[in-house]
C-alpha cells in the first residue's frame, strides 16, 4: 500500500482533517486543485488549518484512521473505490446527515435527490456529489453570433438553429459516432425537467413501465427532425474529429466537457460551454459523481460541512454553466448495464442514420430490457 502524502501547516486555532483520494489522473480534481481549495479555504477562514491527506489509498487511509480511533472530518473518494469503507459506514448509519450543505446557496440544485446521497428511507443526504467535469455544447462564441443566433435553451430552438443553417456555410452540429456515450448525458438532459429525478431513476433502473413514458419518444422525435442537417459523416466520428471541427469554424456546437473547452481556448479564447437543450427550456448541467461525506466520529463536522460549501462555492464560481444541477448515475448504473447502454447510444446514432425512429425506438430498447 502507498504511503499517504500528508501536507500539514502550523494549527493557529482549529485544525480538520481531510482525506482525498488521488485519481492518479490530469483531471479537475488533481493535488493542484486540492491544494488551491486548501489555500482558498484557509485564507477565507482565518485561524482555521486543513490537513490534507493526498494518496491513492483513500480508501484504506479512512477505515484505518476509524478504526484506530483518528477519524478524519472530511472525505472525498470516488463512487467506484474498492474499499468498501463508504459502503461499510453507510451500513452502520456512521455519517452525519447534510441538510445544511444540501440548502446552502450554491449546492448544484437535484443533485441531492438520488439513492446514493440518500441512502435511507428519511429523505435525508448523507453523501455530497462532486463533480469533477462539466458535460454541455461547446460552441464558438463568434460564430454563433455571426451567424444571428442565441445560445438555445430548448431541443425547438436547438432545431429552430439546424434549420436557420441550411443557407448558411456552417453546419449546425456534429456528434462522435464512434464514441457516442455523449447521448446518456443528452438524453438525461432532455427530460429530467419534464419528468423529474424520480422517474429518469427508474428508467435508468430498466423499469419496462418508465420506458413507457411518451417523453422519450418524443425527444426521440426532436432527433429524427435534425438527422439530414449534422455534419456529414457524424455517425464514424471520434470526439478529436468533432472538436477539430469546431475549431477549423465547420460547425457551431459540439456536445463536450470542461476539459475539452480548456484546450480549445489555449490559442483564442472565444469557445463557451452550455448546458445540454431541454425539452421543457430549464436547463441542467450534467456531471459525474464522487462522494464527499463526513464520518460521524469526525471532531469538527461543522468546519467539515464549511469546506463542501467552499467546494460548491469554488466549482460555482468557476463553472461556465451557470444552470441548474442534476447528478447523473449513468455512469454508474451504466457499469452495471454496460450492454443496454451501449445498445441505447447504438440506437440513437441509428436514429440520426434513419436507420430507426420514435415508433420503434422504444420497442428496440424494450427488447434489450426484457433479453438483459
């Protein structure tokens, strides 16, 4: 097992103790994003010092430091650690509840209202998504406006722009065909406001009933009115060859992540993120979830919930998607039901391809259900 990189300062007055778990990865939450929140952190609370605890071995790191009687206050791991100390604390009813996070001003709105932040039957959070990546249309600022068009809220303004294009010498979207796990996101994105948390958990759960729902056919609908106006050749493209689109001013929107958006502004900084169209016009941003959470031997929990709100308020503040929030658990369950999601994005390509449409869309996936 790794050894814990542990960075200390001198305590002034308080001292908490958060243990994080190192991806290992070039992503948002790396040890130059922890240090910086510890830094921001610090200096908006004077006389208060974080111990960071930075290792691979998270997991591990929080069981043994339970066990010996020095829990942490504050713990951040991923959804898919192997551990099993998140698992084994929610077991025993160990964290402290986080209603006051859940209603601070700048926690991503519905991100709560899932089985993973609550994970009982009292309607209570336990657990604090994070979100490491902000998931929405990348465009160019300059040529959308050049173009006389808005930023779209709804899937009929998304298709209002297709059709304004068809004079125009630029192509409305393009998608990865080749890799086309983006339509989780937009599919999600689509109909979570229209028919709510709930109801999108039950179709992610396979429910046959859920699948039912006339709002998925008729986003399925709002597809089948663009096919003929993407970008030729959409349905073999990788997420490099979309991104290359965009910047060469070949198309006005590519579905994409904070991580994209930030190497397409490095040479001009002229490319915006929003958030996926809706059938209804509100709009959520999707993002992948971790968890954050408080162990209920913590010795500073109040400062342990202080430092999720400086989180929020950080992400908040840097975030390009000013939008609402809704936590997808596509990744998840998608780890779960690897072949009922891959045959879903399959179907949503072949729908751009003519190949399928709303009337059997749901039929096809219905059949997926009943053979998995």
């Amino acid at each position: 097992m790794k050894t814990a990189e542990e960075i200390v300062f001198e305590s002034l007055n308080k001292t908490i103790t958060a243990v994080v778990y190192d991806r290992g990865e070039d992503e948002a939450y790396d040890k130059t994003y922890w240090n910086e929140i510890k830094s921001d952190f610090e200096a908006a609370n004077q006389g208060v010092t974080l111990n960071l605890i930075f290792t691979e071995d998270a997991g591990y790191e929080v069981r043994d430091r339970i066990l010996s009687g020095n829990s942490p206050d504050f713990v951040f791991l991923p959804s898919d650690e192997e551990s099993g100390v998140t698992e084994a604390l929610i077991k025993d009813k160990a964290m402290f509840a986080l209603t006051e996070v859940e209603n601070d001003a700048n926690s991503p709105k519905g991100a709560f209202e899932n089985n993973i932040c609550k994970p009982y039957d009292d309607g209570v959070s336990y657990i604090a998504p994070v979100f490491r990546k902000d998931i929405g249309l990348i465009y160019n600022r300059e040529l959308l406006e050049e173009n006389g068009f808005s930023v779209p809220n709804t899937w009929d303004e998304f298709i209002a722009i297709a059709e304004g294009c068809k004079n125009k010498n630029v192509t409305f979207f393009t998608y990865a065909g080749a890799e086309p796990e983006e339509f989780v996101d937009i599919f999600a994105a689509a109909l979570v406001p229209v028919i709510g948390a709930e109801e999108m958990h039950k179709i992610l759960d396979c429910d046959e009933e859920a699948w039912k729902n006339e709002n998925i056919k008729t986003f399925i609908e709002k597809i089948e009115k663009i096919t003929k106006l993407v970008a030729s050749g959409s349905s073999t493209k990788s997420n490099d060859d979309t991104v290359k689109l965009l910047e060469e001013g070949k198309v006005l929107f590519i579905a994409g992540n904070a991580k994209d958006l930030e190497e397409l502004n490095k040479e001009e900084n002229k490319y915006s993120i929003t958030a996926f169209p809706s059938l209804s016009g509100e709009k959520v941003n999707m993002f992948s979830f971790s968890e954050m959470y408080i162990p209920i031997e913590a010795k500073e929990p109040e400062l342990a919930m202080e430092l999720m709100k400086h989180i929020y308020f950080d992400a908040s503040a840097s975030s390009e998607l000013a939008n609402n929030f809704f936590c997808a658990e596509f990744a998840e369950k998608s780890a779960d039901n690897e072949s009922l999601s891959d045959e879903f994005c399959k179907l949503i390509v072949d729908v751009f391809k003519g190949n399928a449409d709303s009337e059997n869309f749901v039929e096809k996936m219905l059949e997926y259900i009943e053979e998995y």
